[in-house]
C-alpha cells in the first residue's frame, strides 16, 4: 500500500512554494485573469498557453444533436508517464497518480499539447465577475449567499471557497443524458448499469435562485432488470446544515416512495457496489461541513483533460472497461494549473475519508483529481474526472469518471455514453417534474 505521510508533507511545501504570490483583485477579472478567475497569460515555458476564449466555435464537421468531434484529433503523444519515469515528473503529478503509477504497471499517461478549451456564455462571465465583489460565505463555509448564475469565488482565499465554485460551476440549465456506470471486477468482467439522469440547475438559471435550493436531480435505472425502476430524486440546498438536502427513492419491488436522508456523505452510492461514496458524485457534492478546507494554491500539474477519445462514437465501452483502470491508450493528460485543495475530517464528526485533496482545474472549475485518504494516512482511493468542452452550451464538464480503488483492486466509472443518444442542455423543466408526485408518477409507468 502506498503511504502518503511523509509525501504528503513534502507535497505540501512543494505546492505552496509552486508559484509567486500574485496581488489579484475583483478589478483584474477579465484583464490578468480570465472572467473565471484563471490567469490568463501563458506560463514561463509556454507549455501552458494563453487563454484565448477556450473553445467559442464548435469544429468544423460538428452539427448541433450529435456527439462532441475531436478537435484535436492531429495531436500526438508528446511523452507517456510510467512507473519507471514517473520521478522525472513526481513535482507536476497529483499524489493519487503516482499511487496509481506504482500499483498497476499498466497504468501510463500519454500526456499531449496543453488546450485550455473551457469556454462560458457571457452571461456566466458577466455574474462570476459580479460575484467577486458581492459572495460571501456563511455559517462558517457551509454556504454562500450574493452570488448567483457564475461561479461564486473567482479570486478564491480560502479552501472551501474554491470547493463551492466546483459545486456551483456552470452546466447548462437544464439536462438530460442517459449513460452507463460500471464497477469491474479484477478480471475487467462487468456489467453496464445504465442511468437516465435530468437535471434542473436553479442556481445557474438566469436571475439565479430565488431559494436555498441549488439543483434538481432526477436519477433512474433503466438496465440490468434486477435493478430496473429504482429512482432517486434529490432537491440539492446550497446551504445543507441550515436546510439538509431532500432526497426520496423508489423501490419498484414495494411501489412506493420513501424519504432517503441517508443520501449523503459517506453512504454507499447508487449501485456502486460499495465503491464510491454518495459524495463521490461528480468528484464532490453535497455538503461541506464535516471537513476543514485549506487552500494550499496554484500548481502545474498533469492531469486528464479534453478526453474527447474517450467520448467518441467509435468506442464501445469494451474498449474502455478493463481490469483495474480503464483503458489508458484512450486517456489524454495535458499540463494545466489547478487550485490545490485540502480537506481534514474535523474532530467530533465522521466519514470514511479521514483525508482529501482536490485538484480544481483553474478555466473550469472541474475537480479533475482527487485524493481520498484512510484514517491511517493511507491512499485509499483515487478519482479522476475525464472532461471535455460541449459545445451546445458551452461549458466544460466531465464525459466519465472513474474512482479507484487501491485496497480491493477494484474501480468505479460512471458517464459512459458512446453508444448512448448525446446529451440534451436545453430541456426545459418545471419544478412539478421534480416533486415526490412526479416519482410516484414515474415509478408506476
């Protein structure tokens, strides 16, 4: 098993000394920085170009409704990271990584040119420059209250204000997709458990939310039939200890709807096999409370990034799913700067994780890594978020992810959806089609 402590420290002191300090205000988004709050400019060695816009026009050849093209496609490897080079890359390599470059010798990255494709609508720079001047944290970083539409935090100054971006991060206002999740066993065998997922994004609505409540989301699974019709419907708050989320399921087996506090935290998540945590959706959700957040900085690291092979329409999910990872021959890795995050289980309050660290990708706001620790200061399990650009709305988001982990050789992937109808960014939902009557309704079809 691989023990972090001592790296950990070293870690730590190697980020925080990665880069100068930098004297950013509100006044400098847009300028210096990016509407995001990224920096703008390139970086020493132009390995990490300049923010021009990210990706403002879709490629040539992509036609709205279909899946997302590559339009990178003429890259090549610049250099592949093993076990047996990964020392000449260690202070660019999130802790998990390397965990993972040490436990499986199949592992590499195949690391390519640097894209910094993330692109927003105006309206999005518009309100997260906005929200530099009027968000504020409440209740001790357990919610956010001024900001609307953007990301609150663009110039984040403490740990939980960059956690809260990527939870509010913009994906569109309404969603649907149906895609596929897989727990494999260490052989690669599996099976494809699919999931029709909608969305509606209140807080990213125009004019924002005029409640507590950040997101609906509308869960179904459709395959295998021995999990056919179970539903989960989860009314997200932005503030979860003044007003826990809601959450109900439906069993098809009693027909009825019932209450699920349980959905949260460290609870098992939908049919994972016990391999990723209900906050474990989307890298992190839910609530921030039973954690102390420290910002340690921004870093250059190699982490996965515009994954649009990965995305493809000629992939099967046979291509992808394979003992102990997926395929990495389909991975890519780019060189960007990502915000540094920390997370410390506080004392008196619990969770399997004892130990966190994210790496928040600075255009988009995407935990595009995270580290899970054990109580012993183990790696225990390790996510890695495989994003691209949509192009229909646009926003950058992530197309799978996968959490691994170390101690049972196993994994967790969910977002596959090669073979599955792209997704839509512009349903539009009523808050009625979200009510525990609405699942009742969708239970009994």
């Amino acid at each position: 098993m691989f023990s972090i402590k001592t790296a950990l420290l070293g870690g730590v002191m190697a980020v925080a000394l990665a880069m100068p300090a930098l004297a950013q205000s509100a006044d400098d988004l847009g300028k210096t920085l990016t509407p995001m709050g990224a920096i703008k400019a390139a970086n020493a060695d132009g390995s990490i170009p300049e923010w021009t816009g990210g990706i403002t026009k879709p490629p040539a050849g992509w036609t709205p409704g279909t899946i997302e093209i590559d339009p990178y496609a003429d890259d090549k490897v610049k250099f592949t990271i093993t076990a047996a080079n990964m020392a000449q890359y260690e202070d660019k390599l999130p802790e998990g990584l390397k965990a993972l470059l040490k436990q499986y010798p199949s592992y590499k990255m195949n690391v390519y040119p640097t894209h910094r494709s993330a692109s927003y609508p105006k309206r999005i720079y518009d309100e997260t420059i906005a929200n530099a001047k009027r968000a504020k944290l409440v209740d001790g970083g357990n919610g956010v209250e001024g900001a609307k539409e953007g990301v609150p935090f663009p110039i984040p100054k403490e740990g939980v204000e960059a956690v809260w971006n990527h939870l509010l991060r913009y994906r569109g206002e309404g969603t649907e997709r149906m895609v596929g999740q897989v727990n494999p066993q260490t052989d690669g065998s599996y099976t494809l458990i699919m999931l029709h997922e909608q969305v509606k994004y209140l807080y990213s609505a125009p004019g924002g939310t005029t409640t507590n409540n950040s997101l609906y989301f509308l869960q179904e699974v459709t395959s295998p039939a021995r999990l056919a019709g179970e539903i989960l419907l989860v009314h997200e708050t932005i503030n979860q200890v003044k007003e826990p989320r809601s959450a109900w399921t439906y069993n098809p087996g009693q027909r009825r709807v019932r209450r699920a506090p349980n959905v949260a935290y460290d609870n098992p998540g939908t049919a994972s096999d016990g391999l990723r945590t209900t906050d474990n959706f989307d890298i992190f959700s839910g609530a921030p409370d039973r954690y102390d957040w420290k910002l340690i900085g921004r870093k250059e690291m190699y982490v996965p990034y515009n994954a649009y092979k990965l995305h493809s329409k000629s992939v099967k999910y046979d291509d992808i799913v394979k003992p102990n990872h997926i395929n990495q021959d389909l991975a890519r890795y780019e060189l960007h700067r990502v915000w540094v995050v920390e997370a410390t289980l506080k004392a008196g309050t619990s969770h399997i994780y004892a130990k966190r660290r994210f790496y928040i990708d600075e255009d988009s706001w995407q935990i595009v890594v995270a580290d899970h620790l054990d109580a012993r200061g183990q790696m225990w399990r390790v996510a890695e978020s495989h994003g691209i650009n949509y192009y229909s709305v646009p926003a950058y988001w992530s197309t799978l992810d996968a959490l691994y982990d170390l101690q049972s050789g196993r994994y967790t992937a969910i977002g596959l959806d090669n073979q599955e109808a792209p997704y839509k960014f512009d349903v539009k939902y009523s808050d009625a089609d979200f009510s525990p009557d609405s699942l009742r309704r969708a239970g009994v079809r």
